[in-house]
C-alpha cells in the first residue's frame, strides 16, 4: 500500500502492545463498548516476561500484578515466571475476546490531512482516531558507553540475552547494574562461578519485603512527584529499593551482594577502577535497563527540544490523540493497570464528544464538549470537559518532561 487513508482500514482506536498496560486498556475499551484494533509484535502471548529466563521462578520475581477482571490465582511458585504469566496473559485475551493480532510490527504512525493517524503495520494499513501505545522498553536493552569497551576479549551480554546461569560456570564475571533483573541474574551466576563482582553506579538501597500493595503505592507516587516535576522519571528500583528476602540476606552475609562503584574503564582482560584495583575477568553482564520503544512514532514529531515528551496524565499534550503507557507510573507492573484503564476512558470520553481532537473547529479550538481543546501555540496545555459532567481527579491529570526510563 502507499499509505493513503483510502486503501487503510478505519478503527476508532489501535492499541499498540499486549503487556500488562495494553491487556488493561483493551480490557477497559471491550467494557465501554469501543471500537479497537490491538497489534503485537510478540510471537505468542505474555508480553515480555515470555522472554524472561526460566531459571527466574514465579517466586523469585518481582509481584506480579492481577490484572483487571480477572485475578492471577495462586499458581506454583516454583515455575518459570515466563511461563506463568505466558498462560495466564493468554487466558485473559481469550476470557475477554481481545482479539490481539499478533505477531504484527506497526513500523510508523504518522497524521493524515482528515485528522486520524495512519499506522503502517506488517499486515497493512490502519486508520485510527486515536492510538494508545504500550509498546514497552523490552525491544531496546541500554547499553552505556565505557572507555575500552571494545577491546574487551571476553563475552559482553545484556540481561536482555540472560538465559540462565549455565553459562558461567567456571567463570570470572562482573555483573553491571542496581536493578532487581542484576540482582537476580547475580544470585544465580555466583553458585556456578569461579568469581563474581558486582558494580553500580550508586550505592543499593535495601527495603524489608515483601513488595504489596502499599509499597506499590507509595512508589508510583515517587514517581508520580517526578514527573509533575518534569524530571525522568527512572527506575522501578529507584523508587521502591531492593526487596531484602532470605536469599538476598544469606547472599549479603556470604559477600555476593558487596557492592563496588562503577569501574573506570575496561581493558582486554578485565576492568580497572579509578584508585588503579583491577580485576580479571571472563564475562561482563550488563544490567543496564531497558528505554522506550518509540521508534515507530517518530513522524509524529512528539519530542520536544531537550529529547523528552510532554504529557499530560497518558496522553501526549502535544498530540492528545496519543496516548502512552509506559511512562511515568506506568513504566512497570506497578501502575500499568490503572494508566491503561485512564487512556481507555479519556480516549471514550473523546469519542463521545463527536469531533476528532487531532481537528481543529474553524475558531482554531478542537471541538466540543468530551474532548481536548487546544488552542494553537498553546502546546502542551490541555483541558477536559468529560461528557459525563464529572472532572478529572487531580491526580489523574499529571503534566511533565518525561524521558525513558534506564
């Protein structure tokens, strides 16, 4: 096809993603009766915990989270997280009759003159009135830069490779990154290395578990504070800490869990910190994170000038028929259910009001009542009249630069 909204199929809204968030804001569309498409670049179901290793059981991961309609039940601890929620990711498509197509890449989005967005998928063309991306991180590993990196001669992987501690046995390994995925991958590489070091850039903050509902709250609004502030709102870990279980104790006590700064450089053999200690080594991990998976919205021009987006709760304030989940609260299980229920409803309350929002009225405001009005020159401010009369809560309506997330 050559893109044009003739040859496109027409939708009220595409849902890009099949993770938790874009499962939520299917769940929510299907409910209110909307009319959605929703891709997946994914082979099968289970977002990108199908990728995660098997050694990492349901009882070794993070919490995670029921999502709506539908509770996870009490499955074995003792199985691969991947497989768990694999199944029960795809019960839930099927309970709720979400159709996700899949596996389908969306490789742009971009507007067309009536107004919609048109997305260019490996399956054809789409024209949609408004889009909520869950795209997620999994597809972009971060790999920061350090002087030598190239000269190194030993393996160098991202956890996004991880799968599992066979590899390493026998062998000298540093492991790079604070995060839970470091953690993890740490505890099991040490019972079959000959020796480990772990290093971070800060120092780990240690919090007693487990991680419920009340310390889930408490870090979506840390990070609900950030981006209000217009700040990145970083990682999970920065803002619920490391869970202290009786394997991470057992594993501080026996010296697997020292920490060490960030090295200086890396060397043919190894690394070299800045006070000149060095130690050999055979395999550096790097636990360095993931960022945003938003190639595909490039020729909708949302980024501003210092690389961030504008937002305004979900929805992108530059372009209100965007919305993204995976910012902010939403950038991991915690606050994926209630930001894809939130996108879900704004973009029914936008229906409802009649005139599509990326279309301007001839007084150059967007439309009538349940929809964002937008003056031009006045980007990244936004207003709501809901049609059902009631305001937005407060907390609801959050507007900051955001950045990925390491």
């Amino acid at each position: 096809m050559d893109g044009t909204a003739a040859e496109s199929q027409a939708v009220d809204v595409a849902v890009v993603g099949a993770g938790q968030a874009g499962l939520s804001a299917g769940y929510q569309l299907r409910r209110d009766g909307v009319d959605f498409v929703m891709f997946d670049h994914a082979p099968r179901p289970g977002g990108a915990w199908q990728y995660r290793w098997p050694t990492l059981t349901l009882g070794k991961a993070h919490r995670i989270a029921d999502l709506p309609g539908m509770p996870l039940g009490t499955p074995d601890p003792a199985r691969p997280a991947s497989e768990v929620v694999s199944e029960y990711f795809g019960r839930y498509e099927r309970e709720f009759g979400l159709g996700v197509r899949r596996p389908v890449d969306v490789s742009s989005v971009r507007g067309l003159p009536d107004g919609r967005l048109l997305l260019t998928t490996s399956e054809g063309d789409y024209a949609a009135r408004y889009l909520i991306n869950a795209t997620g991180t999994w597809e972009k590993p971060f790999w920061p830069r350090y002087a030598g990196m190239e000269t190194f001669r030993g393996r160098q992987l991202h956890t996004h490779e991880y799968r599992g501690p066979d590899g390493f046995a026998g062998r000298r390994v540093v492991v790079v990154g604070g995060g839970a995925s470091g953690v993890q991958a740490l505890l099991e590489i040490a019972g079959v290395a000959a020796e480990t070091r772990w290093v971070t850039r800060r120092p780990p903050e240690w919090v007693e578990g487990p991680f419920d509902e009340e310390l889930g709250r408490a870090a979506v609004a840390k990070v609900d504070e950030r981006v209000r502030r217009g700040l990145p709102p970083g990682s999970v870990v920065s803002v619920t800490g490391l869970i202290l279980t009786d394997e991470v104790r057992a594993a501080r006590a026996a010296g697997v869990l020292h920490r060490l700064p960030m090295f200086e450089r890396i060397t043919p053999s190894g690394v070299v910190w800045a006070d000149g200690s060095s130690f050999e080594a055979d395999v550096i991990l790097w636990a360095t994170g993931f960022r945003a998976s938003l190639g595909h919205l490039a020729p909708l021009g949302l980024r501003g000038p210092g690389g961030g987006i504008v937002m305004d709760g979900t929805r992108v304030a530059a372009d209100p028929r965007v919305h993204l989940l995976g910012y902010g609260p939403s950038a991991s299980t915690i606050g994926a259910n209630r930001a894809g229920r939130s996108a879900a409803r704004a973009v029914r309350r936008a229906l409802r009001g009649g005139a599509l929002e990326g279309q301007e009225g001839r007084d150059g405001r967007r439309g009538s009542a349940g929809e964002v009005r937008h003056t031009p020159g006045q980007t990244g401010r936004t207003a709501t009249n809901p049609s059902d009369g009631r305001p937005e809560p407060p907390h609801r309506r959050q507007r900051g630069e955001i950045t990925p997330a390491a």
